[in-house]
C-alpha cells in the first residue's frame, strides 16, 4: 500500500529508472500506508542508477593505462559520450550507438560529477575519466539534467497525491449522516494517512442554527484516534528527557506519544476530558483565527496545553497542527493532528490539507446537528399526535403499537385512537397520511382531532368519514389519507365499520378461527364527492379486532393480500399455542404481530389497534323509557331501587335514588319526547339518562335564596364520574358509583 506524500522535508528524487506517472501510484482508498524514505537515502539510491547511466567506453580484454587513455581535449565530441575509441592491440574500434537523449552543456563552473563512493568506480568509468582526459560538458551536465526531472515528476506526484487524498477524505467524512459518524469518519480519514494522531474537540453543547451561548464556552473531546505500536509499551524510558510521566521519547529527547499507554476502552490518548475557554486567552485568539496553525507557532504553544491539558505531551517542531472547526456561523470545536518523530515534519501545503478537513468536518457537524434537531421536533411532533395511553371503557380492552418506518425517517403519518362514546360505546380509529414528513404528521394531527370532534357528536361512522373528507379537501388539494372508524357497542354486542380506502380488519374469534372482516373498501379521505358506506357486523364477547396500517402487511417484497393472509394465519396460529379456550393477551398479541416483519418488511412506519371485546352481560344491563311529565323522577327512584335488589347493591339505594331524581328533573323539564334511564353494571355502577334536548347541562353555584340550581352540585359531589354528551338526536347525562368493596373475612388463628 502506498502512502500520500503530504509531507516530506524538501523535494525527494526518484531513481531514472522508475516510473513517476504510472497509473495506481497514488490511490484513492484510504489506508495504512508505507512510511516514506528519508531524503538522504533517497538521494543515494537516486545516485547509484545515473551513474550506469553515463556513457563509458566498452570493456576490453587487457586493462588500459592511465596514458593510453589521455586522448586530449580535441577528442571530445559535442555528443555528451562520443565515439569508442580502440585500444592497442585491440582489433577494430567498437562503435557504442548514440545516445537519444539531446546534449546539453553545463555551465563554466560546473564541476565533475563525484563517485558513487564505492572502490573502484573510476575504473567502471573508463579511461576517459582519469588524468587529463575528462568528459566534455555534457557528460558532465547529464546527472543534473536528470536529477531536475526526477524532482519535478516528483513534486507533482506527490501534490496531485495530496488532492486525491483530500479528495478521498472529504467524500468519507460527507457519507456520515449522525454526528459520530461524522466525527469517526474524520478520524479513520486522517490516521495514518496524514497523522498518527487526532483528537477532536467539539462544544458542549452543541449550538443549533442560530443559537447563542448563555454560558461560557467548553469543549468536550469527542473521540481521539491513533495508531496502536507495534511492539507492546514496555515502559522503558517513560518519562526521560521530559517532564511528562509516562510518555516515552526518542534519542535526541523528543516526546513520543505513539509509545504512551494505552487509556480508556478505545485507546485514547491522556488528554484533556473537558476545556474551558477563557475569552482573551490563547485558545480563544487561535479559534477566533479559523485557520490552521502548526504547533510550533507562538500562539499554538500557549493553546494546546490549554486545550490538551499540561499533561499531554505536544511533539516539537512541525509534528502538530490545531485546526479549529467552523461551521457555518461560529467555531464548533478544534481538531489536533498530531505525528511521531519517526516521521516526517509537516509541511507548509498539510496546512491546507487540514484546513479542508477542518472546513468539511465542521459543515457536517454543523448538518447533522440541525438534523438531530429537526428529527427530535419530528419525534416530539409524532408522540404528541398520538395518544399518550389508551382509555380503558366499560366492556372492552385496548393495546397498541406504533413503529417509524426507520431511523432517518422517525416521522409519518399514521395513527390509531380510541374515543369513549355515550352509552357505554368506544370509537376505534386508525388512519394513515400519505407521505413521511412533518407535513404528514401535522396533517394527522388535524384529521385525528376532527375525527375526535366529530366521534363526540355521536355522528354515524359514514357520516364521519364525510366530514373527514370534507376537512382533508380544505387543507390542501394532495392532502389524502386512508381511515377505518368503527364503534363498538358493548351491550348489543355489535359493532358498526365505515371504511375509506384502508386494509380490512381481521378479527380473532375465541376459538382460534380468524377471518378478514369483508368491509366496503371505499375511497381515501381527500378524493371528494365519494360516498362512505358502514356495515354492522357481530362482536362476540372474547373476540379480538385487530386494525392496522399498510405498512404491516405490504413492502417492497409482498403485495397488500399476500401480507393480509399472512396476518391472519399469523393470529389463528398464536390463538391454538395459547389455547382455544381463552383468548391470547393483548399485550403478547401484539408484540407476536410485529415479529411478522422481515428484514426488508419496513417500508412504512406501522400503527396497531387490537380491541378485545368483554362486553357486557344483559343481565348486568337495566333500561327503561319514561315520558316527559311530572312522575317521572319518581318512577325513576323505583326502577332504581328494583334493579339495586336484583343486583345485591342495597347499599347504594339512597345515593342512587337521589342523584337519578335530579338527573330525570332536568331532563323532564326540557325534554318533548320520552326520556331514557339505563343502569350499567360492570366494575362501577353506572347511570346513562338521555333526552332530545341538545342544551348541555353547566354546574352553577346558586344563592341562598335560589330555590333550585343545585342539583348537579349534588351530583358532582356524590358521584365517582359524571359528564354529559351531546347526540345528533339529543345529549346524555352519565355519572357513575363505586360499587361497594365485599367485607374482608377476618383471620383465623
């Protein structure tokens, strides 16, 4: 693997016979690297091959002197090596080719070029060489020449290296989305490549868009990286030539901080947990400064202890660089890149380099910020549209379930809900929002609170879905959605299904049979001028209704029906593990739906509404009609006192005669038509009294001298409950009474 050369102590010759240009030197990968030649033995093996390179005379058999080969001055030739000359005795003189490369003449004062330094190379050179035969001026010129091409080829090596190193780097840091994706990717981005160090700072907290500071300014570190030695940390020579205890260092006395000790589960280096910045002090001037400095500078030496602590050790010379990290409108943090002596120096351009990374790692900080910002308004945005717990009404249980669609897209527009109805009744809802953004979930906020408002009007499930439709073309011409509304009534055992566009229910029957409800599939919410039509269909006591969005049943991998099939032998199969006798628990229930998904199953974000249907007995259900005159109330009292004997619940006669004696007053006083009285028993008692007039009740507080207008003070004081809703034919009264608790039977001993 190769390393990019961004930092070298000056130019570093090649040798003439290898290739500069040659494709794959440099590479885009990020990786370990090989650590670059020294500048001295790159110039000695540059040395050995220019050299060969020279022209010389060809070897002959017999050794020629030092006088056979002073050929004189005239001999030379403008060719740098110039025909071969014979020697004596030597038979017909060789001729050598000529060389292609031009002839290029040193200037007066150029000396001769001197040996490799190994025995015996004036005699490799020929015979040209000794005495006073020398070469002309291009043989002497020739290694320059080569030389200043070598160092050209080289530096534009190694810039265009540094490019695509930063190149390389930036698109890693920009593949991070979260914060510490971001902050890991400038990490594994600069070590080794580029350092063998880094430590990143960021403020705590992190400001968001335009906010500012209250309080002083601190930095956190939020993740260091380096390279691990490679032989384990003996503890020889900690400590020695510095005053840092239990750094290592080199033969001249430098700190070493590749070989301090490991610290903390990642390998972190000994460094500061928390900085402070103090306004006017030098880490505040090198902040406010925004560029890259080294850490040899005046104002970096004064900085980094104050950042880094007096305790971390800080290599001399051009072995550190503190990059302060700005984001779009202030300085986010600072980054430390930090190299062992082993290697070499930074370089003036490494500033640049670091200033890039600096400049791309604070832009994403500064993204994924504003992201988490904006995810957590979504988050807050969607648990705030849905319910924070279910009701629990008389005859029925409830359990749900929502799930986002994922972790990038936490928000969509899918809900469920459950309204308490007058008579004992309770409102299934479940809807789903096209889209998954904030505008989905804002559109869900406003149909669910329009679906509660138009459930209190006790308005038909058909007539609901029109409103609905009505309030969704009102918001905007592409706002559609799909919605189930049933209610469900426990005493009739009946519940009553208005379907616009949505997947059926499936409903669980006791003993382990599950069928998908056959309900008119209508069309969504927002489509326009469509009828809703409500099927009644039964609601036997320990049956399960199980409504849900699409995003249970369909994705990428099956189609709506296969997904809807596959629900309904996933429920007729948990209802034969449990037990055919009894119903599975919700809670169990639903979590056993939601193993259904696959991997590739979460396409869309899911809402789950199970309803377990108790019902209530008719032998715990009491209903009569009374007509609107004078005996009513009276009548009442006696009904009451009847169905409290029947009942065993004696105990509560008086205070139940005496709050449906002024219930029935105030509803025989506006009522026209006959008046009905029904009395629930379940876990409380409860008290349902409804006539035609749509004026609610309002609890006043009357005078002394008022002769009435105290009733239902009575009733709020006495009663448990109580409340009044308006009907589309009228209002209903309700208040309930606790049952009283069976006497406990006293120990034996």
């Amino acid at each position: 693997m190769t390393e990019y050369p961004t930092s070298q102590e000056g130019p570093q010759p090649v040798a003439s016979g290898g290739r500069t240009d040659e494709p794959g030197h440099g590479t885009e990968e990020l990786g370990h690297g090989k650590a670059p030649l020294p500048a001295a033995e790159a110039v000695r093996t540059h040395a050995q091959p220019q050299a060969a390179d020279l022209p010389r005379p060809r070897a002959t058999a017999e050794a020629p002197s030092a006088s056979d080969g002073a050929g004189g001055p005239d001999e030379g030739t403008d060719s740098p090596a110039g025909p071969a000359r014979a020697t004596p005795g030597s038979g017909p003189a060789v001729t050598r080719p000529r060389p292609r490369r031009p002839p290029v003449r040193a200037p007066a004062t150029a000396k001769p070029p001197r040996a490799a330094g190994r025995p015996g190379a004036s005699g490799q050179a020929g015979a040209g060489q000794t005495g006073a035969g020398l070469p002309g001026a291009g043989q002497i010129a020739a290694p320059a020449q080569v030389s200043g091409i070598g160092v050209d080829a080289t530096i534009a090596r190694r810039e265009g290296d540094r490019l695509r190193f930063v190149g390389a780097a930036t698109r890693r840091i920009a593949r991070g989305i979260d914060l510490d994706e971001i902050v890991l990717g400038l990490c594994r981005a600069t070590v080794p490549t580029f350092s063998d160090a880094i430590l990143v700072y960021l403020r705590d907290p992190l400001p968001v868009g335009d906010e500012r500071p209250v309080g002083p300014v601190v930095l956190r570190l939020r993740r260091t990286d380096r390279l691990r030695p490679i032989d384990e940390f003996t503890g020889a020579g900690a400590g020695a030539g510095s005053g840092t205890t239990g750094a290592a260092t080199t033969a001249d006395g430098e700190l070493d901080f590749s070989q301090l000790a490991l610290v903390g589960p990642q390998g972190d280096l000994p460094a500061a947990e928390l900085c402070e910045i103090r306004p006017g002090g030098a880490l505040a001037e090198v902040l406010r400064g925004v560029r890259p400095v080294f850490g040899s500078s005046a104002a970096a030496r004064a900085a980094l202890p104050e950042l880094l602590g007096a305790d971390h050790p800080v290599p001399r010379g051009q072995r550190a660089i503190l990059a302060p990290l700005r984001g779009r409108r202030r300085v986010i943090g600072a980054a430390v890149f930090l190299r062992t002596p082993e290697r070499p120096a930074f370089e003036t351009n490494d500033l640049l380099v670091a200033a890039q990374l600096a400049t791309h790692t604070a832009l994403g900080i500064d993204k994924a910020v504003l992201y988490g910002r904006e995810a957590y308004i979504a988050d807050e945005l969607q648990r705030t549209m849905l319910p924070d717990s279910l009701p629990q009404p008389t005859g029925v249980r409830l359990a749900s379930r929502y799930l986002p669609a994922a972790e990038t897209a936490r928000v969509g527009g899918d809900w469920y809900d459950a309204i308490p109805l007058p008579g004992s009744r309770v409102a299934l809802v479940v809807g789903d929002v096209m889209g998954h953004s904030m505008t989905s979930a804002a559109i869900m906020g406003q149909l669910r609170t329009t679906a509660q408002t138009l459930a209190q009007l006790d308005l038909p499930p058909a007539e609901v879905l029109h409103h609905l439709d009505e309030q969704a073309q009102r918001l905007g011409s592409d706002r559609m959605a799909t919605c189930l509304y049933a209610v469900y009534d426990p005493v009739s055992h009946r519940i009553t299904i208005a379907n616009a566009g949505h997947p059926p229910p499936v409903l669980l029957h006791l003993g382990g049979r599950a069928e998908v409800l056959r309900v008119p599939p209508g069309a969504p919410i927002g489509v326009g001028g469509v009828d809703f039509e409500a099927v009644e269909l039964d609601a036997p006591a320990g049956a399960t209704l199980v409504l849900y969005t699409d995003g249970l049943v369909e994705s990428r991998l099956r189609d709506v029906w296969t997904g809807i099939e596959q629900l309904r032998e996933r429920l007729a199969t948990t209802a034969q593990l449990t037990g055919l006798d009894h119903p599975p628990p919700l809670e169990a229930l639903c979590d056993d739906i939601l193993d259904m998904l696959g991997p590739g199953d979460r396409d869309d974000d899911i809402a789950l509404l199970a309803a377990r249907f108790d019902g209530i007995a008719p032998s715990d259900v009491a209903y009569w009609f009374l007509d609107p005159e004078e005996t009513a109330p009276g009548r009442a009292r006696r009904f009451a006192r009847r169905a409290l004997a029947r009942w065993g619940l004696e105990e509560l006669e008086d205070s139940l005669e005496l709050l449906v004696s002024e219930v029935v007053t105030n509803a025989v006083r506006y009522a026209e038509r006959p008046v009905t009285l029904r009395l629930l028993r379940t876990d409380v008692l409860r008290c349902e009294v409804g006539d035609d007039s749509p004026q609610l009740p309002r609890q006043r507080r009357a005078r002394d001298d008022d002769e009435g207008g105290r009733g239902l003070f009575l009733v709020n004081r006495m009663a448990r409950r109580w409340g009044a809703t308006r009907l589309s034919s009228g209002k209903v009264v309700w208040f309930e009474l606790a049952l009283p608790t069976a006497p406990v039977a006293p120990e034996r001993r």
